[in-house]
C-alpha cells in the first residue's frame, strides 16, 4: 500500500463490496510513474513523492444513465443507494483519501467534473450502469484513473474502455468482473445448449432464441443467459454462464406486471418439471456442443442459432440508452453481432 494510504481488502471483499477500494493502491503507482516519465521527458532527475501532503484527493465519479431509462440493470434501478453504499465502503477502507463525489451520466457532464476537478490527485470511475461515454472521457483526462465495474452492472463499456486504454497507453487501471476480448459466441453455445433440454427434453414446443441471450416460448421469456469472460490478448482464461430458467412457477408465481410476459416450463407443457433430469440433460447438451465448439469453431453453432433464432428475417426495434434503430434484422454473422438492414438501406452491425 502507498504511504499516505492504507487499505485493508481481499479480493472476496473486493467483488463483495466495492472494488475501488483499489484506488488506494492503484492510483499512486500509477501517478508515479506517470510523474517519472514526464519528469525523464523533461531530462529532471527527482525524487520527489508524487503525494507529498498528507492525504490523497480522489475524483469519485459515478457512472450511469438517468433513472428511468430503460437499460441495465433494470429501468428503475436505484443508482443513488448503489452510489452511497459504495461511498461508505471506501470511506472505510480508504481513510487517509479525500474523494471528491460526482456523478455524470454522459461525455458533457464528465467534461465539466474535469474541469471543475483539476487539484485532483486522480480518478476513480465506477460503472455502476452503462453506455454513458464517461469512463472514456475521464481516461483522457490527463490524470492517473481507476476504472472499476460494479460486478455486472457496466462490463461492456468497460472492457471496451480497457482495450482503448491499453491501445493508447493510457494511465488507467482497470478493475472489472470480466476482462479481455474475444469469446464470441459463448451466449449463442449456451443458448444453443439450453434450447433442446429446455424445449423438446421438457415437452415444450416452440422455444427460440431471441438475439442475443433469451428463449422464448411464443412472445414469452423462460430463460435469460449472462456470460462473463475473463481473457488476455491471445487467450481466453474462462467464460462463466449464468442461465435463469424458470421451471416450475406457477401463473401466480409471477408479478402481475410480468405474467404477460414470462412464462415457466411447466406452464406451457402442463406437468411438473423435474429439476434434477433437466440440470442433468442440460449439462450433457453442453458437454456436446462444447466439444463441437472446440472441434469445429464457431460455424457449427451458428448455424444452430440461427435456425433457433425468433429474432431473423422479421422487423426489430434495437433500443440503447442512447439509440434506437428500428430496421430489418437480416443476419448474424461469424462474431454473433446482429446485422440490421435500416430503412435507407445501410447494414448496421449491432454487438
């Protein structure tokens, strides 16, 4: 730990409660060397501490649309309690560091904390939603930054984020629940996977899979597929899938406000579904398709998915918290994107 900070954290506490409790470490040695560089350019020789006060003054920028939007993790989301637990914890674990408290919820409000912030000693950014465009405008800013993803809540703008950073070697320190690049396809084998089990193996007729990572019977989800992956330049180190089916509810198991559209294994074959016979066939359907998936590559699945997709050959409406493309949704291709004809007739390629 740094001398004017001291944390004390395990990484079971980190995915438990606040990962950027590694600005602490993170921020000084980077600071650091970012200092010597600069100092090295300059043709400088000193040894002077890059925080020679006492205390360290972090920028703690949340991270997150407006509540009410609907985008990850749910449309009404409560980012404000999520912002003051993790405020609490790292004061906490990061006594001897002053944060300065922000939240910007797109590109312009980060511009204007940076500007309004430039004592700061550095940045901590925590995603705690996603697709605002802040984690890349405050890594430019100059200053040494952590970039932290509440577990699941911002991992895809913040693994694009860590390849930009690595690319322009950027000050950045990254700490998120998945990492690295590639893997494309893992939601498609495992939705693939589950299809049969889930569909003919349980008496269901008619599931498909909706791009990118639901099964519906009809217009309605029983099961939704969350894959992390965790991956250097070359090499994939592990890919985790989360698979929620739901197998035995009832109608009234549901909220009201969703019965229109979820739906339950035994709801739509009308008997009771045995849990351990489907965890049983399902993992025997991945161990096949994984080997295929190694023998073969990725053609083999896709070509499954495609013919399990509900989401082809039909108009869609692609919604971000951003955007929003209403097109032909005409093909997926080698990497799993979704490719959208739009009304002009541009070929849109949706990840």
């Amino acid at each position: 730990m740094g001398k004017h900070c001291h944390c004390a954290f395990s990484r079971r506490q980190f995915l438990q409660m606040t990962g950027g409790a590694l600005a602490c470490s993170a921020l000084q040695p980077l600071a650091a060397r970012a200092a010597a560089a600069r100092a090295a350019a300059a043709g400088i020789n000193t040894t002077t501490p890059i925080f020679p006060k006492s205390r360290a003054r972090v920028g703690l920028v949340f991270s997150h649309v407006p509540t009410g939007h609907a985008t990850w993790p749910t449309k009404d989301y409560d980012y404000g309690k999520r912002a003051a637990e993790l405020t609490a914890s790292l004061k906490k674990l990061c006594p001897r560091v002053d944060f300065d408290i922000h939240t910007a919820h797109n590109a312009a409000e980060a511009d204007a904390i940076i500007a309004a912030t430039g004592d700061v000693d550095g940045y901590l950014v925590y995603a705690i939603g996603i697709w605002t465009r802040v984690p890349d405008r405050v890594m430019r800013s100059g200053k040494p930054v952590v970039l932290a993803d509440d577990l699941f809540a911002g991992s895809g703008e913040v693994l694009i984020s860590s390849g930009v950073a690595r690319r322009e070697k950027l000050p950045v320190v990254v700490v998120s629940s998945s990492s690295g690049s590639g893997g494309g396809g893992g939601a498609a084998v495992v939705g693939v996977v589950v299809g049969w089990p889930s569909g003919e193996g349980a008496g269901v007729a008619g599931i498909g899979l909706k791009w990118p990572n639901d099964l519906l019977v009809g217009s309605k989800k029983i099961c939704g597929i969350l894959t992390e992956l965790s991956a250097e330049m070359e090499r994939i180190n592990y890919l985790v899938a989360g698979i929620g089916i739901n197998v035995n509810q009832d109608e009234t198991d549901f909220p009201e406000e969703l019965r229109e559209s979820a739906a339950s294994l035994k709801n739509e074959s009308k008997r009771k579904i045995d849990r351990v016979r489907l965890i049983q066939t399902t993992l025997a359907e991945f161990e096949g398709w994984y080997g295929t998936w190694l023998e073969q590559g990725f053609a083999p699945v896709l070509a499954r998915w495609k013919e399990m997709s509900v989401s082809l050959n039909c108009p869609v409406r692609i919604s971000t918290p951003n955007n929003s493309w209403d097109g032909w949704a005409e093909d997926i291709d080698s990497d799993g994107a979704l490719l959208l004809r739009l009304p002009g007739g541009e070929l849109r390629r949706v990840i």
